[in-house]
C-alpha cells in the first residue's frame, strides 16, 4: 500500500520539518529569522496536503513530522488543522513554538484540540536581564510566563500530548571550554546560560510563580540539583536531561547551537561526514536539506516545481556524498561544519587526518 509513498530512511531522513508560513514574532540572537531573506511566504494547503501524502509516515525509524523550520507556528490559523489532520490520519506531529500567543484562550483550546503528539515549547532563558535582548521582544519575563502558565495548566488534562519546556544552556567544563579557546573551536552558543548556578537561581524562580499559580506543579529543589548535575556532565540530543513537572509536561535542559553565527564562519573544505536526520520545506517550497538551512541558497530543489520523489532522487549522490566522509562541496555546509577562527580550521583539518588514518587502519585489519 506504501509502495508509491517517498521513504525518507532511503536518503538519510527520519524527520520532517514544514515551514507552513515564514513569520515569527520573535527575533532570537541565536536565530537566523532576523537575518533571513524571505519572511512573508506562505506554502498552499493543497500543497501541504500533497506533500503529508506522498509521505511513507509507517516506516521503521521514521520519527515525526513539525510543521516549523525558523518561523513561528502558531502565527499560522491553519497550523491547527495540520496537527488535527495528523492526529486523525496517526502521523506523529510534533510542535514547536516560543508559546506567545497562547495568551488567547480561544488559541490555547485550539492548540489543544488539535492533539500534536508533543510540543516544545522554546523557553530558551530565565534570566530577566537576558531574555529581551536574546529573544528580540519587549515583554517582561513574569508576564511571558504567565501565558506559558496558561496553557500548562490547561494541557496537563490532555495527556495526547507530551510537552516539554526547552531551557538552553552550554555548560562545559573549564578545562574543556578554555582548550576548545585555544584551538579555535566553538564553544557554543554564546548568548546561552553557561553557569549552573545561575540557571538554579532563575529556575527556582520560575517554579515558584508556577507554583503559585497552579499549586499543583512542585518540583523539590533536591530534584533540581540532580537536573543541573547531571547536565553538567553529559548531554544527549535525543534524550536530554530534565525533570517532570506533571505526567505529560517536562522541563528539558538541551545543549544549544551557535545558530545564525555559523554564516560569519570560516570554511572547513575538508571531509566530512553529515547526518543531520532532517529535511525541511521552506515555506517558499525550497527543499532544505538539514534544520539549519533558513534561505534557499541551499535548496535541493522547489516542492512548487517538481515532486519531493524526483527532487529527492536528483539529489541523491549529492545527498550520499553529505553523508560518506567526502569533502563538502557547498559553502553553506563548509561554514556550518566550519570554525569561528583560521586556527580553528587548522585543528579541524589535522583531527579530519587523523580520523582518516585511524579508519583506514581499522579497514586494513579487518
């Protein structure tokens, strides 16, 4: 029955990102929204349709579908339909919005109503001194968690769906962060707490005003402790560390990316091997090959012009190569796989050898 639908494991992909709208109502110092070219573009329903049904959604690894890419979801009237559509037809969604329009209680019941498998809701920061310039609006923090507080509070009695409160951090050992300095690495993002202390100080604060507006979320400060601990030491991209704050809500702690810097970045044209697990549809139709492309310089091709199939089948030793340990031809991947310094590049360059040797030792012994 599946036969004819386009399997995304054949290229490389286990995610599928729809950017339905390019609008956000942010302006995130770690996002490319704010530099991006195109912000006004609307991708057809008829085309979303098309494209969730050309989808083989039941094959094995295949993770969800995210109507998102760099834009805000929520700013979409038609977003909740999309969900609803893929609850009905048992495709895992998954949402992700910065939650500031869930001030309307009208929005918040739709967004329920329409039952996504999970939603991330980017908190990103605490910090009051932090939060407007990192996330490019003039809204107090106490009045951003209320509207959060909202919809926790109405969602915790819809256990469909599973949301997670995302905190971003780049906590890294001293020693760690001052080599990776050294060698003109990155040390991630910058705008990004990098101090457990502080993020204790901010997180009690927020657990306490949601305390006090909904006594039945409380969180031990022992629980919290062990959280920061414990992301202190080891970061997981596909489970990161976090802590429960009712049956179907959590609150993650994920090691963040420097974003939109990368494009200041300089080259790396050596080999390497990139298995970033999703595609992504730019709301112009253009075909992103990974998450972190926001314009359509790298496009594999336009949804408007030809099917995905053929796109994706045109693209195919393109895509292999990206992902065998081969030199990278694009330049948008060269600086995304690249270094904020020339000294950076060279320490790249001699690990890239060095793993070189290594593999082909190993192939020689085999």
């Amino acid at each position: 029955m599946n036969s004819d639908k386009v399997k995304l494991s054949k290229y490389g992909y286990s995610i599928l990102q729809i950017e339905t709208a390019g609008s956000c109502n942010m302006k995130c110092a770690f996002c490319p929204y704010p530099i991006r070219a195109d912000k006004d573009s609307i991708l057809d329903s008829d085309i979303i349709y098309k494209l969730i049904n050309s989808i083989d959604f039941n094959e094995e690894g295949f993770e969800f579908v995210q109507f998102s890419q760099f834009n805000e979801p929520l700013m979409d009237p038609r977003i909740f339909e999309f969900y609803k559509y893929c609850h009905n037809n048992n495709i895992k969604a998954r949402c992700i919005t910065n939650g500031l329009l869930l001030h309307s209680q009208e929005t918040r019941q739709k967004f329920i109503d329409s039952n996504p498998d999970k939603v991330k809701i980017s908190l990103q920061t605490l910090n009051k001194e932090k939060f407007a310039k990192q996330r490019g609006i003039e809204i107090s923090t106490d009045r951003y968690f209320n509207i959060l507080f909202k919809y926790l509070n109405e969602v915790k009695d819809s256990p469909k769906t599973q949301v997670s409160l995302d905190l971003a951090c780049n906590f890294l050992h001293p020693i760690k962060k001052n080599l990776k300095k050294i060698a003109g690495i990155s040390s991630e993002e910058p705008s990004i707490e990098d101090v457990p202390l502080r993020l204790k100080d901010d997180l009690l604060y927020f657990l306490d005003k949601l305390h006090d507006f909904d006594s039945s979320f409380s969180i031990q400060t022992t629980n919290i402790d062990k959280l920061l601990d414990v992301t202190s030491k080891s970061y997981d991209f596909r489970n990161p560390p976090s802590i429960k704050l009712a049956d179907n809500i959590s609150l993650c702690i994920k090691l963040f990316h420097y974003g939109r810097r990368i494009s200041d970045w300089e080259a790396y044209k050596g080999p390497v091997s990139c298995t970033n697990p999703i595609l992504g549809i730019l709301a112009d139709g253009s075909i992103a090959p990974c998450c972190l492309t926001y314009n359509s310089d790298l496009s594999l091709g336009n949804i408007k012009e030809n099917t995905l199939i053929d796109i994706l089948n045109a693209k195919a030793k393109w895509i292999n190569d990206l992902r065998d340990f081969t030199p990278l031809k694009s330049e948008t991947c060269q600086k995304c796989m690249g270094a904020p310094s020339k000294r950076g590049i060279i320490f790249k360059t001699l690990n890239s050898k060095i793993s070189s040797i290594k593999e082909n030792l190993a192939n020689i012994k085999k």
